[in-house]
C-alpha cells in the first residue's frame, strides 16, 4: 500500500481559519498572558477548537528546554526547574515547539497526574515516577475535551495545578513536585450539561464556538479545509505573511504588557461593571483588568481604554454570573446588555 | 427503480413504491458502491485514513458483505479489535504478565504502530468503551501513527444509542444493511474494482460548494467535518466517471453516503398555508431544483414538530422543498423519524456500560490484573509476594535483577472503589386533556422546583409524557437542565390517559439506565383514572387492569416510584396505583408545591 501521511506535516494556519474571532482572541491573550487563567470554549463538536489550539502551538515560538528531562524544565535562571534540574550545574539544552496534550474523555487520574512506574517497581525493584499528562504539557497546551464530563475531582485537581503552576504527588510511596504550566482550554457542550459554578468560575475566559449560520461562511471553511489538504506547503505558504505579521504582534505584546499602565478611571469603571452585574468575589475584577491589559497589548496601544475594556467584558465575565440553573439566558448576552445600559447611563450624565 | 414526480404526486404515499424487496436492493447497492469508493480511497496517496461505519447484526448477509469487502481488499492485512479494547494497547506498554512469567522485560508495541499498514476493524464499536473511541479518535487527528483504513461495524438495534459520535464525526462512510434480507445479498457477486487514475484531479464550481453547504446544515449537520467530506467523496467519484468537473450528480451521490444515513432531522420546511394543495414540482431542470430551494435555508420559519410527521415521511410536504432526488433518495435507504433521533445521539438507551467512577469508599483490593484504570495496590501486592520468595529462588533466570522481589502475576492486588451510582429521576408526566384542565400547571410547578435542587444533587432527569394513545420519551437523561426546564414549558395536555403506556415506558427506561449503572427513580404525576388501554382501546376497565398491572411490574423490579396525586378530589385511583407500584403517595390538592418537593426530597433520600 502506498506510503500514507509522513510525519509532522504541517498544521492549518492558525490565520487561516474562517471565523471563530472570539475563539482566536481569547486564545492569543491567554498567549500574551498566561495568567489569565485558561478558556472554557463552549460549543459543538467539529467547530474548530482544537484546530485553533493546535494552529497556535504551531507558531509560536520555539522554547529552551533542558534536554533529558521530562518536564520540559526551563533552563534560563529564573526558570522554574524540578529537582534535578535545579541541582543540575550543566545542563544540556534543546529546543522544541510548545507541547500541546490533548486529553481523551475518561483519561483515569494516574495517566493525568503521572503514578508509580510499575515496570521498575516490579521488576527492579526501584520506586520511580512515571510523569503523566501534566508532565508533557508542561510550557504548552492543555486540551480537555468536554470537560463537564470529567469527574469533578480531577476537573478541581486541573485548575489547582493551572492555578499554582506545580503538580505534586503524594502517593504510593512516592513525593514529587514538578513544574507544570499550560494554558488550560477546555471544551464543553452545553446540551450534556454544565460544569458546576465554583468549577466554572476558576476558568479566565469563556467563549461560544457556534458554527457559521451563513452558508458562505461554511463554504468558505470547506474551500480552505480543501486547498489545505491538496497542498499542505502551498497553503501555509500562501498564508505565511499574515501568520509572521501575528507572530511579530504576540511577541511584541509579551513584552508590553508589563508595562502597560491602567488607571483608576478604568479601574472604577471595570468595579462598576462587575458590581451591576452582581459578579461574585473578586475573581471577575482581577481577571478583566489582566485581560484588558493583553487586550491593549495586542492592540499596540500605550494605556488601558474603556474599549479595551468594554471589548473582553462578555468573554471574561460571561460565566461568573450568578445564575438560576433553569435560566436559558447565554452569559455573553446578559452581560452586553448590562454594559448597554451601563453606556446609556454615563452618556446621560 | 425510478421513481417520477408524477408517482409521487398522485400516490400521496411515496413509501409503498419502496417496498421490502426494493429497499433491500437499494442498500446493498450502495453498499457495493460505496465499498469501492473506500477501496479506492485507501489507494491515494496523501489522503485522510478512510473510516467506514457499517450498521448490520451479525448473520449471513454481514458475512457475505465482508468476504465481497475482503476479496476487494486483497492481501492488506487486517488488525481486529473487540469492544473490550483498553486505551493503553494503542500505545506501547510493559505486558506486565508475560514480564514477570519469563523475569524480562516485555514490551507490548502499541496498536497504532503496529497496524500502520493494515486495516483497524472494530468489530461491535458501538459497545465500545468511549475512552477508547476518542482517544482512537485524537490519534487519527494527530496524524502520526495511522491505519490505511478504519472499518467499524455497529450492532446495536434502532433506539439504541449506536458508536460514539466523536467516531461518527469522523467517518466520511456511512452504510446501512439492516434492511438488506439473505436473498439479496447472495443473489450476484460483487463485479471487480475498476482501475482508477488518481492523477485527475476534479474541479467544482462555488455554487456546487453551496449545494453541498446547504445540505449538510439543512439536515442538522453542524459539524464542519461532513461537509468536507462530502466533497472529498464528490472527487472519487468524479474520478470514478473520469470526470474533470463535479457534477449535482456526483455531489447527490456522495450525500447519499456521507450525510443522509447520518441526518439529525428533516430540513426546516417554509411555512405551509391551510388550505392550499401541496405545490406540484415545477418544471425546472434537477440544477435549478437544488439551487432554488436551497438559497436561504436560514429565512425557512417554521419547524417541523415530531407530530406532523409520522414515521414515514410524507412526500407532499417533503417535495415542495428537497428536489425529488434526495426525497427519493431518503426513502431508498428506509430514513425514518427513529433513525433522525438516534442520530442526535439522545434515545435513552444506552448500549454500553457507563464508566463507573474511580473514585468512593474503598473496598478491601483483590486480585486482578493490571490495565488502565485499575490501580496498582503495592503493599498487598508485596504482602502476597514476600512468603513466596525462598521457593521462587529456584526460578530465577540469570544475574539480572538479583535484588528485585519476585512478584508473580498471582500476587497482584488491585484497588477496588465503591461505585456511587449517580441518580436519574424519571419523570412520567400525564398530559391527558383531564390533567390539562386541573393541575399541569401546578405539576410544572412541583417538577421545576425538584429540578432546581437535582442540579445541586447532579442527578439525570428525564422527563416522559403520556396522552392520546401513547407515551413519548420528551427528554432522554441528561444533566442539562436548561433542556429540562425547556421540555416543561411547552409540554402541552390533551387526549384520553393512557397510563399503563406511560408506566411501560418509564419502567423500560428505568431499567436500561439501571443497567448502565444509573440509580432510576420514577416520579409519576397523575390523577389516576386511566381511560386509554395498552392496545389502544378507550375502555376504562381494561385500562385500569393494565395500569395495575404495569405498577406491579414496577414493584417487581424494586425501582423506587413516588406517585404524585393530582387529582382533584383525592382520587382512590391513584392511592391505588401507588399501592400497587409499592411507592410513596402523595396528593397535590390542598398542598404546595414545596410540600411536594419536600415529600419527595425524604423519599428519594430513604
């Protein structure tokens, strides 16, 4: 039989993807800045997200790791490392794309979190870990396919380790702690059933993935999805300038975004908006100022803006509202119109 | 077997042309067609792995299509894999067994790389465990390691759930020989492949990248992936035809395989007026037929309700919108209103055993053997191991591994977890038109307000209505009580009560979900006084015997039942049917609905 795909062909342009702005957007300030806190991506299957993520791993840039050690370990000094790599005097160093893990539904707890290595328990005799899921998406992706179906120990466990940047294992015998950073995306179908709301609050953004509802859109998806697969090189090539130009905006806004100042006109106006909505706790406020920054960041601006602000609201507050479990209302909505009476107010003061 | 417009206009009934005879036909031949459209897939270079679903029983007529597969497949060697499949065995892993009988290492190499250059066939996928499925499923998306071809075959009856959607997404083949009788399938032999020149490389219009577009949302295909599909299958059988452009034709075939026998509803119809006669077909060419029904799918208003469509679906309200083609085509292949809701995934059985979670209690471990989701327990396992040491010196095999313990695999232990089922209340709503006039609304009431406290429990709620003759399942369980709450608001009364229907259905379910692994308790609002038998006769004696009857079933089956009286006087019916179903009683009348919840709150805890 013919010889069928060859290894790592290239994947589909992340900016050549039809549609999905919300989708694209969010994932790049997760990029710009990691701790905003991951993106629960809401929607049907075959709607692009994994796509998405796998195209924004793809351009990124190349990371330093420490060669030989399954963590992925930073090597630059500020680094975080495990163990033996901050022991390590002189390490030897490589450099690979970001890692992106793609989580099956049913993954169990040991392939997640890593376990004892049976293989060298029973037949040498050695007490070594065997590093999980959470070890190889360590400075990458993590992708979590409908997640309101995973067990909510580990749906809880994942947001700790998202949250702390470290997995610890204390079991069987064994006591690791390990660097294990990645912006966490999790999918989720809304018609199985939801997360529950301390689960669903803990996630930075929320975004709705829907399918175009224009037929040329769809046809548009299914002219790209054809010219991609006649020819891989050419399509990415054809697309190359407009993926360089994002590279260079993402690197760019890294740096920036530091530095960005937000005064206390936006920050007054980001606490009203979370007050009218009824937002609970201070979660909502934190992550929309973080948001609004990477917003200005890859918008190139010098200062934090209403618009900037006005821009991420629905993504960043859309699912920390307070809500009737029977109520059919879409968080993203509700919040544009609190924000709609919100202008109307001011314009008429 | 040509079927004209004018057949159908004047029949009325478009399904009596396709009898059992010519439906059977009709599948094997698109069998035998799209068979060597996969074939021929497997041959090109640089293309998707080809996955075909088949949905056939095991029997002659499955057997006889795959000695006609596998004789078209010549020598490719092909890699089975039952439904009892872990996920490790993709990937490589230590055969934990073999090492410690022999003393060495022995790697397993995973599935993946192993059947790089053979044929995956998951024989009954459709009880396969879900793990499996999608972690098959990421592999494919990865594109590293791949099958030339995936074939699965998919057992399960009609109103079962069948193979995991993520796979179903994934498939561009999609066959039926559930109507396929042993005659057809030995009538003739399957003519050889012919050659094919891969080197032509088909051209298709924009207008034609609408039609298909169209089709796929208009039959519920939100995927982007069928659609891609469907083109890719335009290509091979334009290639097929030696044709340098794509045809409606092609397009028309490759729907046929690819989107009809995975269709989740009829497409939505323009509103029809009352009183005028279903539009005659217009004298157009089949192309502008396409084209001018399918120009804004999305300005169509009204939605088809279950009810105006019985299981066969009608031709005049089909034709005035698909091109009789597809209508035809629909019929062809036996699409009913049962296949559009397995389809959806959501028929209320399931056919596999859902997971049980890992996690609860602990119970004591016990031997087993070790594979993904079983949990080593060490200390037991070296408990067992340590008094064999001295007699297993004899055993050991050369100077490697001198210090290990010699663990045998009868010592391993595994960990065992108490399963703590997750519940699902099923309500069995009676909608009859005595109910409508009374208490629905204080039903709803009652049922809204134990929805809103399942949700805090994570329960699965299903909710069944009966009225008219029958009982319709309204929602298959599911967590999603937005979906619940939708239900309930239109659920709308009218009709004779038949009650022992509605227990039927909900006994039913509630036993299929107890074999899943669920915790079922029935809820029924009712006044009792049925007056609609089994068989559909109006005669309050034979209904109440059968509602009797069908309590006592429920008895039987030691499922728990709370039966709420809404009656309006307190109805001795209904204390009846409660005694003989052995389940909670309590009346509506005089009470709140948070007295109900409240009752039924301590009932379901007992």
């Amino acid at each position: 039989m013919t010889d069928k795909i060859s290894k790592r062909r290239p994947t589909f342009p992340f900016a050549a993807i039809v549609g999905q702005e919300h989708l694209k957007l969010a994932l790049t300030l997760c990029v710009i800045d990691p701790s905003i806190g991951g993106i629960l991506a809401v929607g049907d299957r075959g709607t692009g997200k994994t796509t998405a993520v796998r195209g924004l791993t793809a351009i990124l840039p190349e990371i330093e790791i420490a060669q030989d050690c399954p963590y992925q370990c930073d090597p630059s000094p500020n680094g975080a490392k495990c163990p033996e790599c901050a022991a390590n005097q002189n390490l030897k160093t490589n450099y690979i794309q970001q890692p992106m893990v793609d989580l099956p539904l049913g993954t169990s707890e040991d392939r997640l979190i890593g376990a004892l290595n049976i293989e060298r328990a029973l037949i040498d005799g050695i007490k070594v870990f065997q590093p999980g899921l959470l070890a190889s998406a360590n400075r990458g992706f993590l992708y979590i396919d409908e997640v309101n179906l995973l067990e909510d120990h580990l749906v809880d466990l994942l947001l700790d380790v998202a949250a702390s940047g470290w997995n610890s294992i204390e079991r069987d015998g064994l006591s690791v702690r390990h660097p294990s950073r990645f912006v966490l995306v999790g999918s989720c179908n809304p018609e199985e059933g939801e997360l529950r709301p301390q689960l669903q609050d803990r996630f930075g953004l929320s975004v709705d993935v829907i399918t175009p509802q224009i037929i040329a859109d769809r046809v548009e998806v299914i002219k790209r999805y054809d010219a991609f697969e006649k020819d891989r090189a050419a399509f990415t090539a054809k697309w190359a300038s407009e993926t360089q130009l994002m590279q260079k905006r993402i690197e760019r806004a890294q740096k920036q975004c530091a530095e960005l100042s937000i005064k206390d006109r936006e920050l007054t106006l980001i606490a009203e908006i979370c007050q009218r909505l009824g937002t609970d706790g201070l979660r909502g406020e934190l992550t929309l100022i973080k948001t609004a920054r990477a917003n200005a960041a890859w918008r190139g601006d010098h200062a934090v803006s209403e618009d900037h602000i006005l821009d991420v609201a629905p993504m960043v507050l859309g699912h920390r509202l307070r809500r009737d479990p029977l109520d059919d209302a879409r968080g993203g909505a509700r919040v544009e119109r609190v924000l709609a009476q919100l202008a109307q107010a001011r314009g008429a003061a | 077997m040509g079927v004209t417009a004018n057949t159908l206009q004047d029949d009325g009934v478009g399904a009596s042309t396709w009898d059992a005879a010519a439906l059977a036909a009709h599948q094997w031949g698109l069998a035998e067609r799209a068979t060597k459209l996969f074939i021929m897939a497997m041959g090109q270079k640089d293309a998707p792995c080809p996955i075909i679903i088949v949905r056939a029983k095991a029997g002659s007529v499955r057997d006889m299509f795959w000695s006609q597969l596998t004789a078209l497949l010549t020598d490719t060697p092909i890699t089975r894999l039952g439904p009892s499949t872990q996920t490790s065995s993709l990937y490589g892993t230590l055969d934990i067994t073999d090492s410690l009988s022999s003393g060495q290492v022995i790697k397993r190499e995973g599935l993946l790389s192993r059947a790089q250059n053979s044929v995956l066939l998951l024989t009954v996928a459709d009880i396969a465990e879900p793990e499996f499925i999608r972690s098959l499923c990421i592999e494919i998306d990865k594109e590293e390691q791949l099958p030339q071809a995936i074939i699965a075959f998919d057992e399960s009856d009609d109103d079962v759930i069948g193979i995991d959607q993520s796979l179903l997404d994934r498939a561009q083949f999609h066959l039926d020989l559930t109507l396929v009788d042993h005659r057809t399938a030995m009538a003739a032999a399957w003519s050889p492949l012919s050659e094919i020149k891969h080197d032509i490389c088909p051209e298709i219009t924009d207008k034609h990248l609408e039609n298909i577009a169209t089709h796929c949302a208009a039959f519920g295909l939100h995927s982007a992936r069928p659609a891609t599909h469907v083109l890719w299958l335009a290509k091979l059988i334009s290639t097929l035809s030696e044709s340098r452009i794509i045809t409606l034709e092609h397009i028309s075939q490759a729907i046929e395989i690819s989107v009809l026998p995975r269709a989740k509803h009829m497409p939505d119809l323009p509103p029809q007026p009352e009183d005028e006669a279903p539009n005659p077909l217009p004298a157009q060419s089949p192309e502008d037929a396409h084209n001018d029904n399918f120009e804004n799918p999305e300005d169509a208003q009204s939605t088809l309700n279950a009810d105006d469509i019985p299981d066969e679906i009608t031709p005049e309200i089909a034709q005035s919108f698909l091109s009789k083609d597809m209508l035809n085509a629909l019929l062809a292949q036996g699409i009913t209103q049962q296949k559009f809701a397995r389809n959806t995934g959501e028929t209320g059985r399931t056919g596999h055993k859902i997971n049980p979670a890992e996690r609860g209690a602990p119970k004591p471990s016990r031997k087993g053997s070790l594979h993904s989701g079983a949990a080593l327990d060490l200390p037991a396992t070296l408990r067992n191991a340590a008094p064999w040491q001295k007699f297993r010196q004899a055993f050991r095999k050369g100077e490697a591994h001198q210090n290990a313990i010699m663990i045998w695999p009868e010592d391993i232990h595994v960990k065992r977890y108490k399963h703590a089922p997750s519940s699902v209340l099923i309500f069995i709503v009676d909608a009859s038109g005595s109910t409508a006039l009374n208490r629905l609304s204080e039903a709803k009431g009652a049922m809204e307000l134990l929805l809103g406290e399942s949700y805090s429990r994570r329960d699965y709620v299903a909710l069944l209505a009966f009225r008219k003759e029958g009982c319709d399942i309204l929602l298959p369980p599911t967590r999603s009580l937005v979906r619940a709450k939708r239900e309930l608001t239109s659920l709308s009364g009218g009709g004779g009560t038949p009650l022992a229907a509605g227990l039927q259905k909900g006994l039913s379910l509630a036993i299929d979900q107890k074999k899943a692994g669920r915790e079922p308790t029935l809820i029924l609002l009712t006044d009792g006084s049925a007056n609609m038998s089994l068989s559909g006769q109006a005669s309050r004696p034979d209904a109440m015997a059968d509602a009797e009857q069908m309590a006592g079933l429920v008895a039987q089956s030691q499922i728990k039942s709370i039966i709420i009286d809404i009656g309006k006087r307190r109805q001795s019916k209904g204390k009846l049917i409660a005694e003989k179903m052995q389940g909670h009683y309590v009346a509506l009348p005089f009470t709140s609905a948070e007295t109900v919840s409240r009752a039924v709150k301590s009932a379901i805890n007992t």
